[in-house]
C-alpha cells in the first residue's frame, strides 16, 4: 500500500541525520517534496515499517507522523 506521509523540518531533518544511507526508506527521504516547512514523502507500508523501526526514539515527531499515516491507511504500525 503506497502512504504520503507529512513532516515538519526538524521531524524531516531528524530522520535524514538518523536514518543510514543504506537504508530501504533512504530513498523515500531522498525524494521527499518539499511544500513550504512541510516535506512529503511517498513510500509504501513496509518502508513506512522500517521509517518507524530505524528512527525509533531518537525522532519522536516524525515516529507520530509515520505510525499515523500507517493507521489513516487502516493497516498497524
């Protein structure tokens, strides 16, 4: 299932500096959309997953972000 999923720059910025370059989700953040202070990422549910277990507690803000975008598409996070 393909998710848009919403962050705030410092949600954002969080991530690129957390998440590693090898990553799966990597290339989702890399092709972000930036609208305004908003950056749009598009990735389907197993990357929104991995978005959610690589950042775990080091970025708060944007683990809301994902693990809601996961539940607005009636799937878990």
């Amino acid at each position: 299932m393909w998710l848009k999923i919403f962050f705030d720059e410092e949600s954002f910025n969080c991530l690129v500096k957390t998440i590693p370059v090898e990553s799966m989700c990597r290339t989702a953040l890399d092709d972000a959309v930036r609208l305004g202070t908003t950056r749009v990422i598009g990735c389907n549910d197993v990357e929104a997953r991995e978005l959610l277990f690589q950042a775990q507690s080091l970025c708060p803000n944007a683990i809301s972000r994902v693990a809601e975008a996961i539940r607005a598409a009636g799937l878990t996070p």
